[in-house]
C-alpha cells in the first residue's frame, strides 16, 4: 500500500476524526436509522430565549427575541444553615438540566421531581462524565442546578396590541441532602419542585426533542440552543415561501455576547452545520444577508408525542 493509500484508508480517516465529530456522524446515522427510545422535551420559550452561554458578572440576564423578551436573576439558597448567593445558570448544563426536569415532570405527570436517583441515568445517555471532580458531570451538575433552583424567570411580550410580563421561579422547592464525605461535608440534590405556574404552560407548551441530538451537541450551548429552536420553529411556518431572517434578527436572538455580525455569522453556521447533522428533516438555507426557513416537520412524528404541539394561535407571540 502507497502512503497516499494510507493517508486515505478509512481507518486514518476515522482516527482524525475530534471527538464531537464523531459523535455527531454517530448520532446522525441513527436518528435517520430509527426513532428515540424515549421522547424528551423541553418548554417552549426556553426553545426561543435561551439562557447565558458563559459565565455572568452580573445577577441579571436579558435575551432578546422579536417582540419577546426574557430576564433572567441570581438568587439565593438556604445551604448549611446560611443564604448563599448562587450565580447565574449558564452553558450546556443548565440547558440539559431543564430538560431531564421538564421530561421528567411530564413522564410522572408530578411537579415533584426526585434528581438524586434520575440524574445517573440522564448524564449516562447523554455521555456525560459522572466523576464527582472538579470538572466531573456530578459537580458541574450540582452547581448548575443550584443556581437554576434559584434564579427567577420574567417573561414580557407584546401580541394584538397587549404588553404582557409574566413572572415565574422556574423551581418552587428545592431539596439538597447534606453527604458524609470522610471529612467533609458535601451537597447533593435530592429532589424539586417546579412551579404551579411553569408546570402548566410547560404541560401545554413542551416541544419535544430527541436525546441523541442532545448528546452529540451538548459540547455547545449555541448549537444546542439553536436545535430547540428549530424544533420549535419549522412545524410553525405557514408561508409556503418560506421566512426570511436577518443576520441582524439572528444576532438579536442568539449573538448578543459577540461583538460583530461577522463573528456572529461564523459561529453560527459552524452550530448549524452540526444541528443540521441530527435534524435531517429542518429545511432551513442561507441566504443573501440571512437565512430562509420552511415549514418542516418537528425532530420527532407528532403521533409519538403525548403532549400538543404549540400550534399557530396558541404560540403566536413567538417570533
């Protein structure tokens, strides 16, 4: 065999393959090879205003989408006998947090979610290291979900002539179990409780989504953000033209932590190319001085889905 053989053979090629290449060319065969085994889900307006994609100074977060909008602030938690102050939730976790939670309330039908026996099998599916150091699934799981049972979600938006804010804690009750460590003492979530309010537009509002998908881009919050708001999007374009959107309209929605478009537009083509991957059925195409988007089915047949869809009238004031 000649060296260019070998530079060619498949078995070169597969070995420079990174990591989060791989699992997308993984999880892209299967999802077009079979349906999930399971359906996971998460809230809509989460699919349309995500939270922060790194890490906060502040205590108060806004992300801007159309003619909606959502605030986002720090709070506090009773741990070890004291308040402690909890930063804002941000990156991949948070995002993969809310939606074992969401999947979980609806799987029970329960607002009480027990974590501290889910949330092995969660990070398992997704490939998530379950180490307990410093940059293990656990640890990184038991921050952001702290700073998630903390923090306070508003929402404002305009529809038919209405300007409407809506405040809600995502989580009412929030359960941490004090653990013998040998000598130290450490915090582990045990159980939560969502909010009346946020379980009942989530068991109205929940877009289904596929867990592989999740996996394989759950190295990034902008891809991921990006999926769930494709999932949520394309079954609701009724213009058989299609809608065209801005870079500028992109931007405001997803790139407001980048400083020019330009930079904007190139991380968000390298996102879409991967999301692309493991939604085969997004009818989604660049063009001049945006992207077009048509009506596409969701990530998962509506006949496996437990929970209504948002349709055209009820998520209207969605952009």
């Amino acid at each position: 065999m000649t060296t260019k053989d070998k530079e060619s053979s498949p078995k070169t090629k597969s070995s420079a393959l990174t990591p989060t290449t791989r699992s997308i060319i993984e999880a892209s065969a299967a999802i077009r090879d079979a349906q999930p085994e399971r359906i996971d889900f998460l809230h809509t307006v989460l699919c349309q205003v995500g939270m922060p994609r790194s890490r906060q100074e502040g205590q108060v977060f806004e992300r801007r989408c159309g003619n909606s909008s959502m605030i986002l602030e720090s709070g506090k938690l009773w741990l070890r006998g004291e308040w402690q102050d909890q930063p804002l939730p941000y990156g991949p976790c948070p995002r993969l947090v809310m939606v074992h939670i969401s999947t979980e309330a609806i799987k029970t039908k329960s607002r009480s979610i027990d974590i501290g026996h889910s949330v092995h099998g969660f990070l398992m599916e997704l490939g998530i290291s379950t180490g307990g150091g410093p940059r293990g699934g656990y640890t990184t799981f038991k921050k952001q979900m702290k700073a998630l049972a903390a923090c306070q979600l508003t929402l404002g938006y305009s529809v038919e002539g209405m300007d409407v804010t809506v405040k809600t804690n995502p989580i009412d009750k929030f359960v941490a179990w004090t653990q013998s460590n040998g000598s130290q003492l450490s915090l582990w979530p045990g159980e939560l409780e969502l909010s009346q309010k946020f379980y009942d537009t989530l068991i109205e509002h929940a877009v289904p989504v596929d867990y592989r998908a999740l996996a394989a881009l759950k190295h990034s919050s902008l891809s991921l953000d990006v999926y769930t708001w494709l999932a949520q999007r394309l079954c609701r374009v009724r213009n058989s033209q299609g809608v065209r959107l801005s870079w500028d309209n992109l931007m405001e929605q997803f790139g407001q932590e980048y400083e020019h478009v330009k930079q904007f537009k190139r991380k968000f083509l390298i996102a879409l190319r991967q999301v692309l991957a493991v939604y085969p059925d997004a009818k989604i195409k660049q063009v001049r001085g945006g992207m077009m988007l048509y009506s596409s089915p969701p990530p998962l047949p509506k006949t496996q889905v437990v929970v209504e869809l948002p349709s055209a009238e009820k998520s209207k004031w969605l952009p």
